[in-house]
C-alpha cells in the first residue's frame, strides 16, 4: 500500500514540475492570439492547442535564432571536446602524481568553481577586449575549457583507480601520458560524461559572457537571441515560446541519453 502511495505522490509531483513545461509547448504550436486565450479558466484546450501550427519554430530556423542555435552548439561542443582534455590532465596530476604543494593546488581548484562566473565576467572581458578576442568564436570558448568542478569531478574519480595497475604499468616501462591513455582514461568513462555534460551545461546556458563578447549577430549565442525576440513595443509570444522550447529540449535529450553514466559516476565520487 505505502508503494502505491509513494507511486501516485510521485506522478502528482511529476506532472506539477511538467504542467509549466507542457504549457509551453502547447503555446508554442499555437498563433500569437491563441497563446492566452483559455488560460483564465483551466480546460483541455489550455494544455492542447486546437488548431496546432509549426508557424514559430519555422520563423525561428529562418531567422537569427537558428544561426544561434548553432553557433551555440559549436561553442558547446569544441568546449567539451578541449575542455575534457584539459580537465582530465589536470585531474590526472592531481590524483597520480605527488608533488610538493598538491593539496593547496587542488584547493584553489575547488575554490575556482565556489566563485560565481558572473563576479568576474566583466574584468575578463576587458582583457579579452585588450586581446581582440571581442566576436570571435575563440573567446565565446576560452573561458569554459577550464572548468573547475570537471577538474573536481574527474579527480576523485581517478582517485578510486587502483594504484597496483599504475604500479604494475610503471614497472613495464610505461610513461605517465602512457598510463594516463591507457588505463586512467578507459577506465573512466562515466566520469568523462559525467564532467563532459558539466563543460556543456556550463555554455550552453551561459548568457553574461556572450552578451559581453558576442555581440554581432554572427556570434550571437542562443539564449542572447532569445532575449533579443523581445520587441520595443510588441512581443512574439509564440516565437518566445518556440525559442524557450528549442533552448530546453536540446541538452534534455543529451542529459537523458548519458543519464547512466552521470548517475554512475556520480554514485562512484568521492569513494576514496
């Protein structure tokens, strides 16, 4: 009895968290003049359009936005990309090789992810000015392929490899960037996901720093395009809603496709 319960308290719980997301899509399939039109008393035609259009995600792949979008997918995936090659190596010293001043490395890693991006965006973006950095896909990216809860993340991962099989490779005459790709990287696949959708995440919601350096349309990412369908005098709710839509679904899927593997390192972090 107590599991049917939890059961239905979990779909009552479920659907309250999907109502709003629902909401949203339906308003997206419809005409501007449709959008509000039943929602002041609640019915089926609130959540499911009568007439359904694909009219606003059309005008969004010919418009900007559809360039946003994939600026915003290049962004986000050359970040991951590099940045899970940089995360990886920085988290492999820090967990296989000793050297003097470790600990105080590792925090200052740990402190670099507890400040808020925001707090330093506008000093960065002086320099990047200063470097002629200013609309150019280089410093969309720079600033994301650090990330210090990836390096945080893969560290503690690597740290549950046991050290015999590092031992035995060193022994073998295997280098450090040979033990690096060899073992500590095959083995730790749920943890390069697991940082992989954190790099992701962290650019594809990013909105201070691409309204700071992207600032032509060619580099507009998504979430500035987003912001920009707002008119002076008029607003495109339909559009609004296909753009929010678009925005949300595409790291939905990528979260749900990996969903096992980000479960699985996060389970496995911080086991020694």
């Amino acid at each position: 009895m107590s599991r049917r319960l939890y059961a239905l308290l979990g779909t009552i719980i479920g659907l309250a968290f999907a109502l709003p997301l629902l909401w949203a899509l339906s308003s997206s399939l419809r005409g501007g003049s449709e959008i509000f039109r039943h929602i002041s008393r609640l019915s089926w035609e609130t959540l499911v359009p009568a007439d359904p259009t694909l009219g606003n995600y059309a005008s969004l792949v010919t418009g900007d936005f559809g360039r946003a979008i994939l600026n915003s997918l290049l962004v986000a995936l050359v970040t991951v990309a590099v940045g899970l090659l940089i995360s990886a190596a920085a988290a492999f010293g820090l967990s296989a090789v000793r050297f003097r001043g470790q600990g105080a490395l590792f925090a200052i890693v740990v402190l670099s992810f507890l400040i808020p991006f925001d707090a330093i965006a506008i000093p960065l973006a002086t320099l990047f000015r200063d470097w002629d950095l200013t609309n150019t896909y280089a410093g969309l990216i720079l600033p994301g392929l650090g990330h210090g809860l990836a390096i945080f993340l893969l560290r503690q991962f690597f740290l549950a490899i046991p050290k015999d099989l590092v031992e035995a490779a060193r022994i073998d005459g295997l280098g450090w960037f040979g033990v690096f790709a060899r073992i500590y990287l095959p083995l730790s696949r749920p943890a390069l996901v697991s940082a992989g959708l954190t790099l992701f995440i962290f650019q594809w919601q990013s909105y201070v720093w691409p309204l700071l350096i992207g600032t032509d349309a060619a580099h507009q990412l998504g979430p500035i395009a987003l912001a920009n369908m707002r008119g002076q005098f008029t607003i495109d709710y339909g559009q609004l809603f296909a753009g929010s839509i678009v925005l949300t679904v595409i790291p939905l899927l990528i979260i749900l496709r990996f969903q096992r593997h980000f479960t699985q390192s996060i389970a496995t972090t911080g086991l020694k």
